[in-house]
C-alpha cells in the first residue's frame, strides 16, 4: 500500500507527469509494474474527467501562453531537393 501512495503522491507532484521508467527507479519497482500501475493511474483520472466539458453556456474558457499561426514549411517536392553530395550543389 506505501508503493501505491508513494507512486500516486510522485506522480501528481510532477508538473508534466512522471514516466513509468523514473517511477521503477524512484520506489524499486520493475519496469512493467511502474508502467501498469502509472497507466491505471491515468485512466483512472481520465474517468474522473469523462463528460466534463471546457467552458459552456454562460462561462469563458481562457488559455494563457498559447501561440498559434506562423511559418508554414512548404512541401518536399522532389524536383526541388538537392542532393549535397554531389559536387555541383
């Protein structure tokens, strides 16, 4: 039951989460115990979530820090590549 606490409290004081690798390492687990128990974590949290939805009739959804739009790379056309190889280009 401790590996269980512990694992939830590592997991959710992380900022991006926790990978199932850091976990096996941080509390002796096997690789595939820190992943199952991580993966049961997430669905569990993820049902938790289910049928939530962001903003609505009446409330504002903001997002701070995003940025959207900006270069576009443009397609990888064959005719217009180089091959550096050679010794013309």
């Amino acid at each position: 039951m401790r590996g269980y606490l512990a694992a939830i409290a590592i997991f959710c004081n992380e900022v991006k989460g926790k990978s199932a690798l850091a976990i096996s390492r941080d509390l002796g687990l096997s690789y595939k115990a820190a992943f199952v128990l991580l993966h049961k974590l997430r669905e569990a949290m993820a049902e938790e979530l289910k049928g939530r939805v962001v903003g609505g009739e009446g409330k504002v959804a903001e997002v701070d820090g995003g940025y959207f739009g900006g270069y576009i790379k443009p397609a990888n056309m064959k005719e217009n590549r180089r091959d550096r190889r050679l010794v013309r280009n």
